[in-house]
C-alpha cells in the first residue's frame, strides 16, 4: 500500500517540478498561430508589415490589451493610440497570464496582477515587472521587432 502511494506522490512531485519553467509547444494549440510568425521579421522589406502583423490597432482596446498565446506577448493600449508590449510568463512562476481586465494584465495561477502602462507588478505575489518587448506600430498593422 505504502509503495503505491509513493508512486502517487512522486508522479505528482514530478508534475509540480516543471511548473516553474514555460510550457514547451502544449500551450500554442489552444489558439492558432498568426499566418505568418514572428520568426519571418529578417524579411521586413517595404509592404510586409501587414503580412506579418501580430494584431491590427483596432484589436487592442484602449485601457485594454490582447493576450498573444502563441507569441507569449500581450499588446496593450494605455492610453489612446499608445502601444505597449510585454512577456505574457508571469515573473512569480512562469504561467501565462490570460487576461486583461480594469487596467491590469492577470495571472490566473495566483493572481498577480501587472500595469498596462509599464508591466509594473500592481498586486503580488510576484515581485517582478513583466519584460517589455519591442513592438512596431506602422499605420494599422502591429508587428514584433
């Protein structure tokens, strides 16, 4: 009986030591990916931004933002035609936030809670600020860097 459980508990522990560290390709079939990805940004020559657009302006909702499941970034929009970027791995223990809601970037696993503005954490447990990413607003279209 006891030797059972330790397998119950060691599978367990196993499942929990990983959790720390973002997931591999699991998450990225919940939402498909964009028809071009990021990867292709080597080819930014005139007339590609909208081919290889992560989102137009117009998704993003002023005091809102996006979250970007595949590209593990969320656009955000302050204020009124200001863009902003960041990892979507919250920096407490690496889940993905998944949502944006009353002027903050959420995580679901133990709510922390970041600014639109500048990622800076709002609500622990993390002590850290979301990492900026660089993002580039060409008319309508929103591409990474």
């Amino acid at each position: 009986m006891l030797g059972a459980g330790g397998v119950g508990l060691a599978a367990a522990l196993t499942a929990c030591s990983g959790y720390g560290q973002p997931a591999a390709e699991e998450t990225t079939s919940a939402e498909p990916a964009p028809s071009s990805a990021p990867e292709t940004a080597s080819g930014s020559g005139s007339g590609d931004s909208a081919a290889n657009a992560l989102a137009k302006t117009g998704d993003i909702p002023e005091g809102g933002g996006k979250v970007f499941k595949a590209e593990k970034v969320v656009v955000t929009q302050p204020t009124a035609g200001e863009f902003k970027c960041f990892s979507s791995v919250c920096t407490h223990q690496g889940c993905d936030v998944d949502a944006v809601e009353g002027g903050t970037i959420n995580c679901p696993c133990h709510g922390s809670k970041f600014s639109i503005a500048d990622g800076s954490v709002t609500d622990g447990p993390a002590k850290k600020p979301l990492p900026e990413k660089t993002i580039k607003v060409d008319g309508e279209s929103i591409t990474l860097a």
